[in-house]
C-alpha cells in the first residue's frame, strides 16, 4: 500500500514536472517567459492546450472512473476540444471554419497529452520493474 502511495506521488511529480518543462521551452522558442499561468493566447496554442488538457484530465479521471467508466481518450479529446474552442471564441470568435479547424488541433491537442502522460508512466513502469528485480 505505502508502495502505491509512493509510486503516486512519483507519477504526479513526474507529470508537472514534464508540464512546467513543456510549458517552458515553448516560452523560450517564442522569446519570451509567461508571466502568467495560463492566458487565452498560450490555451490558443497547441502547447498550452496540451498542458492545460492534461492537468485537467488528471484532476478529473479519478473522480469519472469512480461515478461513470468514460473511456479516458474521449475524456481527453473533449477537454481538449473545449479549452481551444473557448481559446477561440475568447480570441477571436467562432465561425463555421475555425471551429472545424480547432476540433482538428484539439486530435493534435489530445494526441500530445496522452503521449506525454504514456511517456511519463512508461519511465515509472521501467522504474518500477527494475526496483523489482
């Protein structure tokens, strides 16, 4: 149970970690740090999206898995279609087009959140297997 409890902590610090790093080098390709955690023009771009969705699903998968058995992928791609097309609207108001054109970048959105989640816990199940041996 401590093991568990131990591994947890290991992921979810894993996981912001790979998200502050994320979030951090897309800032420094732009030039410029945020000042900010999240603004509306960082959630318009596919790396804010990305960190934003998966932050959000890790807050919320525990609590759906427990009341509804939402496949997670569905839940990942809603959440990302949502935050950009709130990014938009907020931004630049929604036509026919760009709406087609974010739920498109939201499949890139969720795509990159669930390979860095996958990413993340393969180096714990590695990590966990060799801690075994």
């Amino acid at each position: 149970m401590k093991g568990d409890n131990a591994m947890k902590k290991l992921m979810m610090g894993l996981v912001l970690t790979l998200m502050i790093l994320l979030m951090t080098t897309v800032a420094m390709a732009e030039g410029e740090l945020p000042t900010e955690p999240f603004t509306w023009e960082y959630l318009a771009t596919i790396a804010g999206a990305t960190a934003a969705t998966l932050l959000i699903v890790q807050l919320l998968k525990l609590p759906l898995d427990k009341v509804w058995k939402i496949p997670t992928r569905i839940v990942v791609f809603v959440i990302a279609a949502i935050i950009m097309i709130l990014a938009e609207l907020f931004l630049h108001g929604l036509t026919l087009s760009s709406t087609l054109l974010t739920i498109v970048n939201a499949v890139i959105v969720a795509l990159s959140a669930m390979g860095a989640y996958e990413m993340t816990f393969a180096y714990a199940d590695r990590a966990k297997e060799e801690a075994a041996k």
